[in-house]
C-alpha cells in the first residue's frame, strides 16, 4: 500500500498554510494538481515527528526559531528534485564556449570569469560545464570559477561525494565518459581529480533568500534551468529581478528548453545562439 497522508490517519488539516509557507520561503508552487505530491512529500516528516496534522508542522517551521533551520533543510529534501544528467541540453553548453565565453574574456580585463550552476541538483550540471569549457580550451585562455548551489543539503552532499550510476550518463558521449571518468568495481564512476577540481564552491542557496544567493548572482553567467518550472510567476519574477539587479553587463541566463521568462521580466533580451537561446542582460 502506497504510503499516503490517508492510509496513515495524518490529519490533512493545516496543509494549506504549510503550502503558501514553503511557497513564501523558498518560490516552489504546488497548485491543485500537485496538491497531492507536496502532502506525500511532506507525511513522512510529519509523523517522524509525532505530529497528527500537517498544522502543527506548520506551527514548527513559522514559529520555533531554534530548529527552524534544521526544518527547512528537512523540507527542501524532501520537495527536491534530483533527476538530472550530464550533457543535458547539451546545445546550451555549447553556446556557452562557442559564443558566450569569447564575449565575456574581451569584457573580462583580467578578471576571473564566474559560472552559477543554480539548483544544481547532484553536481552533474557544473561538472558537465566544466568538460565542455576544458573541451575548448577555456581554463588554458582564462581564469574561470564555477559555483554550484542548491536549495538542498542532501544533493550537496551527494554532489561532494560524486559517485554516479549509469543513469546519469545516458546523454555524455562514451569519449567524454572514458575521458573524464573513473570507473569504480562497485559500478558507479567519479570525475578525475582535475574535473573535481574545477569546481570552485559548493554551497546550500534558496533562491527567494536575497541575502544567500545575491553574491553569487553577480556572476555574468547563470545557469538556472529546469526550476522555474515548479515556481509560481511571482517567484519567477522575484527571482530573475534579483538576477538582473546583480548580473554585470553583458550577462547571461541560461534556463531550461521547456521554460519561458517573457511574461516574467523585460531585463533581458532573448538571444538565439547555434539554435539555442540565451537571456541576455545587456
């Protein structure tokens, strides 16, 4: 049997201001069709807590400040999502070196060029940003850092461990694999030191928190792809203005194929690069 909120006797009472609280916290939206998944998501935490309703949860994460921040890691476990692979949207990784990474060394003046892979799930995203930048030649050309954030501690730690099952290789050409890659006897594989270490920071970042993520927004690149998805428009909007206030000129924002910010911002221009489009702050 399904471990549900029902089968379970966990009163449903207070999920509605638990919903528009985590809404508030952290952007993530969950309307009257998810309705379902956020109570599932959310029941185990409950009961592991001897809780009968889903108010009393709520109770804990408005009003208790001595665990509050405990709690908030729980709950964004929890609502993650960490499917992700390498070379996903591989087009995008792509223009980055081919277009963007030019434009930015002639504005750079010397100055380190800063990559944000946020939410950046397990690691694979910044790491794949990494191959294709050594790919062309880049860390020979330039001084680059990459950050790589995420709303959860859990996927941080799994994204510091690095050791990936054959699923998160489904789309990275076999050459890059065994380039890249070291295969381990239990099945899974971790990135060569070098590749480890071209990420210069690992970090826990909610997007709605100005004061976490806006040192890191002033990157001129952003990677902010498939999380827009699971926003509300306010939070979309939120978001990409604080991306626009921090971004320097040019700036680039990358989002996912599937998500739109036209009806979001007029800050940034969208740009078509090598059959990939880019939003550009300029």
């Amino acid at each position: 049997m399904p471990f549900t909120p029902d089968n379970l006797g966990l009163s449903e009472t207070g999920l509605p201001l638990l919903r528009d609280l985590i809404h508030e916290r952290t952007g993530l939206f969950y309307d009257n069709g998810r309705y379902d998944m956020l109570s599932d998501r959310l029941a185990p935490l409950v009961l592991e807590r001897g809780f009968a309703s889903f108010l009393d949860f709520y109770y804990l994460l408005k009003y208790d400040d001595r665990s509050a921040n405990l709690e908030w890691n729980a709950v964004m476990d929890a609502l993650s999502v960490q499917e992700t692979y390498f070379w996903r949207e591989s087009d995008q990784l792509e223009a980055l070196a081919r277009h963007v990474m030019p434009e930015l060394q002639a504005a750079a003046h010397g100055w380190p060029i800063r990559i944000w892979s946020v939410p950046c799930a397990t690691g694979e995203e910044p790491l794949s940003i990494a191959i294709v930048l050594n790919e062309h030649g880049w860390f020979r050309r330039a001084e680059i850092e990459i950050h790589a954030s995420d709303g959860s501690a859990a996927a941080i730690g799994k994204a510091k461990l690095a050791r990936y099952r054959e699923r998160s290789f489904r789309a990275l050409p076999d050459t890059l694999r065994d380039k890249y890659f070291e295969r381990h006897p239990d099945g899974s594989s971790s990135p060569i030191p070098e590749l480890a270490g071209r990420i210069s920071s690992w970090s826990i970042v909610n997007l709605m928190s100005k004061d976490e993520a806006q040192w890191y927004a002033r990157a001129p690149v952003i990677f902010c792809r498939n999380v827009f998805i699971y926003f509300s428009a306010e939070g979309v909007r939120q978001v990409t203005a604080m991306f626009a206030d921090s971004m320097p000129t040019p700036g680039f924002l990358f989002v996912g194929a599937s998500e739109s910010l036209l009806s979001a911002t007029d800050r940034f221009t969208l740009e078509e690069h090598d059959k990939t489009f880019v939003y550009v702050k300029r």
